[in-house]
C-alpha cells in the first residue's frame, strides 16, 4: 500500500520516519491503522524551481540540478533521463574534438523549454489537488475535458514527454520530434528502429532506393541503413504523418534531417550535428 499525508509544517530537514508518517495519519484519521516495517518513505514539496541556465562554461547541469517540482506522474525521472542522453552524445562527441563546443549550447536551447512545460502542467495539478469549491468544480471541468479523445491524448502525450518538438527549422512533421520505433523490413531481416541506437551512434535511415545517398565523409560516425516501411507514420498527437524517403535520427532518438527524394540539406544537417565531413 503506499500512503501521501500532507503535514501541517513544511521546513523540515531531517529524513522523514515511521513515527513522522504514524503521527499525521493519528491527526487525520485518529489512527495510524497498526502501519509497519515500511520499505520507503519520502518527504517532497510542491516547490517549483528551474536554472536560469543549463550551461556556464566548462559546467553543465541535467536532471534535479537544472529543475524541481511537483512528483506528479514521475515526470522528474523522465524529463531527467532525457536531459542526460540530450547531453551525453553531444559532450562525447565534443570531448572527441568530432564537434565543436558550440554544440553543447544546443542542450541549454533543446531541453529548457522542455523542463518549463513539465513545471507548468506540474504546477497545474497541485492546484487542482485543492478542496475549496471553485477548485471542486474545476476538478470536474477537467475531468469531463479529459474525457475526451483529443485533451486526453494531448495532456498523456505531455505528461510522458512523447510530445516533445525540438525546434531545428521548418520541414516535415517528424522533423524535431522522436523516431517512431517502426519494424522495419531490411535485406538482412527484420528489424526495429530502435535498435539501431543501442550503439549511440547516429542512424541515416534510407527508405527509398539503395545508394541513392551518399555520406563517405560522414562514413566513421553515421550508420546508413537501407530498409523499407510498410505500415503508416503516425506520431503522438499528430497521427499520421507523410512518409518521408529517409531520416536521418541522433543519438538520443530525435529526428535531425527529413529526406523527400533528394539529398538537399543533408550534408548541413550531417556538418551541424556530427562535424565537419572527414577529408578524403
């Protein structure tokens, strides 16, 4: 069983115990209904705080150290993560020399903004955990809103980060958003897309005809796989989408280049987020 109280005082600094949870259940309900042996208690607040910025000089921050807030649907461990695998490939490749230092301003430029929706809607809901009327009828206003397909499928999409758009330009509909996991049929088998990222390693997805694009320069760090998809695009949110020629998707699973049939704009999108092309 797992059980939230709210204490009467915040501004406590020591760790919470079995006597600390014994005693407010005592307040609320005249009980502590015989709780024992816990296996983890917890004390958090509703405070909501964010880095001004992600980056100063050599000092990078991800995860509790760049935002707080609310615990509500475990949106912390998500946006978290995602802010390391945001970082790492980045950090690697500009330790490596591949990138230059510049790349890692495009961290501070991705995941911030990400972090800023994540304490809004958490904000959001410790509001709506409020007993007062007005509250209690806003609480049904929702409640009949998120019954519906289309509020529903926004709020999940948020609440689990798959709704995510990194802002890169104009272009397709996947441009800026994460891969689909699409089972995918190749000429050595089937294959799904995201185990092509077990490795870290940028993917250039060809969907149309083999050797209709060429990255030689691009060769030691990007991985061109030719393969076919015979199902529909369809993206959280937005449903379904055009199915493109080729993607080309980073490390971290988000989608850097969308092709149409023609290579246009590839070797920029390849320089801007893997280096410059390697000299023959």
């Amino acid at each position: 069983m797992r059980v939230l109280v709210t204490e009467q005082h915040v501004g406590h600094t020591s760790e919470p115990t079995l006597r600390d949870l014994s005693e407010e259940l005592i307040a609320v309900y005249g009980t502590d209904f015989g709780i024992h042996s816990p296996t983890w208690i917890s004390r958090f607040t509703d405070m909501a705080r964010q880095a001004a910025s992600y980056r100063k000089g050599r000092v990078l921050l991800a995860g509790d150290a760049a935002h707080v807030h609310y615990p509500a649907g475990g949106q912390g461990l998500n946006i978290g993560v995602q802010d390391a695998v945001n970082l790492g490939w980045k950090l690697a490749q500009v330790v490596k020399k591949t990138s230059p230092e510049s790349l890692l301003d495009t961290y501070h430029t991705e995941r911030h903004p990400v972090a800023a929706i994540v304490l809004r809607n958490t904000m959001a809901q410790v509001a709506l955990l409020r007993t007062d009327d007005r509250t209690n009828a806003l609480r049904e206003t929702m409640s009949e809103l998120l019954g519906m397909d289309e509020p529903r499928k926004r709020v999940a999409a948020m609440m689990s980060g798959l709704d995510i758009h990194y802002d890169l330009g104009e272009g397709h509909a996947l441009f800026g958003r994460r891969m689909p996991d699409l089972d995918l049929v190749t000429p050595h088998g089937p294959l799904r897309v995201f185990t092509l990222l077990h490795d870290a390693r940028p993917v250039l997805l060809n969907l149309d005809e083999p050797g209709g694009l060429d990255i030689t320069p691009w060769a030691d760090r990007v991985r061109l796989i030719d393969a076919k998809y015979l199902g529909i695009w369809e993206l959280p949110v937005l449903g379904a989408v055009t199915a493109p020629t080729a993607v080309l998707i980073r490390p971290d699973g988000y989608v850097a280049w969308v092709g149409d049939r023609t290579p246009l704009g590839l070797p920029d999108a390849l320089t801007t987020w893997f280096g410059p092309p390697t000299a023959a």
